[in-house]
C-alpha cells in the first residue's frame, strides 16, 4: 500500500504553523516487552502497560491528529471505531481497514512499502542482521519474510507473538528523534545512544527510498562524522559526533535552533552549522548549551513555542547568574562550581557570533525579530514557576508540547500547576475525550479554534520520558511570516 506523493509537499518554517502533515510511530508490541533490567539501556525510566498505552492514550493523538489534518478519513466514523476497540483496526497498519493517511503518516507503512523492493529488502535486513548480530540462516529466513510482517519484526524485534529476535526499539514512538524538516530539507540525525542505531538505518532507507520523498532526495542531509573520528580515544558523548531531533527546533524560515545537550554533542552541532550553511538552507543558527543531564535530555524537554509571542518554558534555566548571586551567598558559590551553566550563541554565515544571556532572551528576539510578533513575548512556566512543581512537571513534559496550529497545544493532563498558568494566560482547557465528541457532534471545528491547551491523557506516555513534541515529525507546515 504506497501513499500517494502527488499531493505531499516537504516544507516545514516554525513549530507553529498550521500543521498539514507529520510523520509518528504508533506504539508497537516492543514497547510491552522491555524489562527492568533493559530498560535504561533501551532509554526508558520504567516498563509500561501496552495496551493501556495504546487504548486509553495514544488512540486520542493519532484521532485527533485526524481531525484536524485529514478529517474526512475520520468524521462520522467516531463510534465505529470506538466499538472496535478491542481489534483496533483503524490503528493498524497491516489491517485492511487501516486510516492509511497521508498526512498523518505511520513509519510502519513507509518501511513496508520499500521492503516491497526485493533488492532493497535483502540490502536493509543485511543491515539490520550486522547490527543486531544475527546469524546468517536467520538473515535469509527474513528476507524470504512477506514485506508487511517484515516491518513489524525489524521494529519490534519479535519474529512471532513469544520469540524475540533482537531488541527492541521502543523510542520510535518519538519520531522527531530521527529527522527534521528545515525548510523544505530534512536533516537526518545522529542519535547518541546504541539503543537508536536501528531507528537510524530505517530513517535513511525510507527517506532516500521512499517515493513520497522522491522529490526530494537532494535534499536530505546527513550529519557526517568528523574526520578520523575512528582514532579518538574513549567513548565520551563530547568527542562523538551526535545530533538528535529534540535538539533542533525550525524557529523561523531563516532561523535554526540547535541544543547541545545529553543527547547532542557540540561537534554535532558544529557539523549540523557547517552543513546548513553548506547548502544554503537558513541563514543563522543559534547553539543553546543546556545542562548535560537526564532530566534535560533535549532542549524540546525545557521549552517550546505555543504561539507567535508566547512559550513555555522551565524558568530555572533562564535565571541570570546576577539574579543568583543577589539571593545568598551559597547560592553564587554554588552556581559558580556548577559547569552545566546555559550558553547561548548564534552563528551567521561571514559574521561574527552573537551571544544571549538567558533563554528568555533568545524566545523574545524570535517572536519579535524572526516572526515579527507586533505585542511583547510572554512566558508560561513550567508549574507556574512554583517549586517543587515546577522540576516535577518538567519531568513530565510541561514543557514539551506540539502546536497544531498557533495557540492550539496538546499537553499531558497530569501537569495541574501549568495548566492553571495556561488558564491565567486565557486559553481554554480542554479533555481530548471531549474535544473529539464536540468535534463529531460539529459543536466544535478545529479550524476555527484558538488559544486551547488540549489535555491528553499521560499515565502510561509520561512514563517513556516524552512528550507530544517528541512524538512527531512534522514534515508540513503552513507558513506564517
């Protein structure tokens, strides 16, 4: 089942445009198979429960994404598929009466239309094998595998219901983390855990094979490594050449934000500049340095944009040390003994580099330089900038939203203090469940929304340690400068 590419068009220039396309990844059966002792190798803080995973939380985003980027393959159809819960066919992308969309497109049906390619087959499980150390008998019982079960096996690694083959590879379900789309460019990524080499060689087969992006084969970028990196001692995160989607945020047409973070070293972010300015494809980058700690990860997990003047963003990483040091004197020795400080530097092409002073800084001169945002940037704070709230809401991705179009976000429902600065900043708040009832009845029309936190349910996702900014990729905005 190939989805069509003759209406699909790679062109992405904010985070807050009206989003017309994006590319995610549907929990699959891998994610119910990560054990305690695996999971912080396969990035995970805790095992979930699939199915509640699947039903009582995911369902929710891939229906709402429906509703509002290819509503005519869901209204009037609501509570058929709500009576097909325990099936779930409409989520399934080997079932017959699966949505097969083509703007709100799974990395499953993509990866089963090119393992339709004999020679592209035999070349991608040959990858996989070397990576995952199978034998050679195992790699030619895969090939010889029908091209839809193949693409569930290689990405949950079990070859039936009970038998696993290799690991799992449950952070696709973040599928930002893979690539980006820059303009009309997508920037493959260089992720910096062994855990998501898989995800790696999946991203570049699909997109360098896939005809929905035959378009565009020239312009997707790939983060190279440095030159004999292969002679560097040690394995430390700074000297490897890493770079992962949550670390980059298209800001504006001419605008890239790049975290240096956990996940993302500065050499890749210096290759990432170097390629950009390459090829033409913006005409600045900023370098935000973020504290290199798990509960950081990426700088998508400390703020993002909900609209043209307004973000939402854990205040504690853009206090100003002269703010420190005017509180107690521990608190100056304290933060000068710490070298996970927040540092901030633009880069343009022949000009010198431009530093700022906090993150707040940065924001306000996108919204009101880059997006040309006539009112003055206002922030809404992680817990309400409240402690202990606002660090045990960040953890849970309060910070970490996705814009369906301007001042319309989903966030998890288990956030209360941000939800309430979200509610003094006049946006309507909204449970999913209702929202979708209110769209199949017509009472409500997300074409005319605005100003809405939609609240998604989050026991289970919170627990993968993302949110819904991670788990999208999106591939088509509308523009708005």
């Amino acid at each position: 089942m190939t989805l069509s590419n003759s209406e699909f068009k790679l062109d992405v220039t904010s985070e807050i445009g009206n989003l017309r396309a994006l590319l995610i990844h549907s929990p699959d059966n891998g994610l119910g198979k990560v054990v305690p002792s695996k999971a912080q190798d396969w990035l995970f803080e805790d095992i979930v429960h699939l199915d509640t995973m699947r039903k009582n939380e995911y369902d929710y985003y891939v229906k709402l994404l429906m509703y509002f980027l290819d509503p005519a393959k869901i209204k009037g159809k609501l509570a058929q598929i709500d009576s097909e819960e325990n099936n779930r066919s409409f989520y399934k992308p080997d079932d017959k009466d699966f949505h097969a969309s083509n703007k709100v497109i799974e990395i499953q049906t993509l990866l089963e239309d090119i393992l339709q390619e004999g020679d592209i087959r035999k070349k991608l499980v040959a990858s996989v094998c070397a990576i995952e150390g199978c034998n050679y008998q195992l790699q030619t019982q895969l090939i010889a595998t029908e091209p839809s079960e193949l693409a569930k096996i290689i990405i949950s690694g079990s070859l039936n219901k009970d038998e696993m083959i290799f690991a799992p590879i449950p952070n696709l379900i973040f599928s930002r983390d893979i690539g980006v789309a820059v303009n009309n460019y997508m920037l493959l990524n260089k992720p910096a855990k062994k855990a998501r080499a898989r995800e790696t060689l999946l991203a570049r087969y699909i997109f360098f094979n896939h005809p929905l992006f035959a378009a565009y084969r020239n312009n997707i970028l790939e983060i190279p490594e440095t030159v004999q990196h292969f002679l560097r001692p040690g394995e430390d995160n700074e000297q490897k050449t890493t770079l992962e989607g949550g670390d980059v945020m298209m800001v504006s047409p001419e605008h890239l934000l790049i975290g240096c973070s956990e996940r993302t070293s500065a050499s890749g972010a210096s290759e990432a500049i170097k390629l950009l300015f390459k090829n033409d494809v913006v005409k600045k980058v900023t370098i935000v340095k973020i504290p290199h700690k798990r509960d950081y990860m990426h700088i998508d997990t400390i703020f993002t944009q909900v609209k043209r003047n307004m973000w939402v963003l854990l205040r504690s990483l853009s206090i100003t040390e002269s703010q420190a040091e005017m509180e107690e004197p521990i608190a100056w020795f304290t933060d000068k003994k710490s070298k996970d400080k927040v540092e901030i530097v633009q880069f343009r092409k022949d000009k010198k580099p431009k530093t700022f002073n906090t993150i707040e800084d940065l924001l306000a001169n996108i919204s009101e330089k880059d997006l040309k945002s006539p009112e003055k940037t206002q922030f809404i704070y992680s817990g309400g900038d409240i402690f202990p709230y606002n660090s045990r809401e960040q953890w849970t991705d309060s910070c970490n939203l996705l814009a369906l179009k301007e001042g319309v976000v989903l966030g998890y429902d288990r956030n209360d203090k941000t939800v309430e600065a979200f509610k003094e900043k006049g946006f309507a708040i909204i449970k999913v469940a209702d929202l979708l009832k209110q769209f199949e009845s017509g009472d409500l029309n997300p074409e005319t929304m605005t100003d809405t936190l939609i609240l998604m349910p989050s026991a289970e996702l919170s627990r993968a340690r993302g949110g819904f900014h991670c788990m999208s990729m999106p591939l088509q905005r509308d523009a708005i400068v």
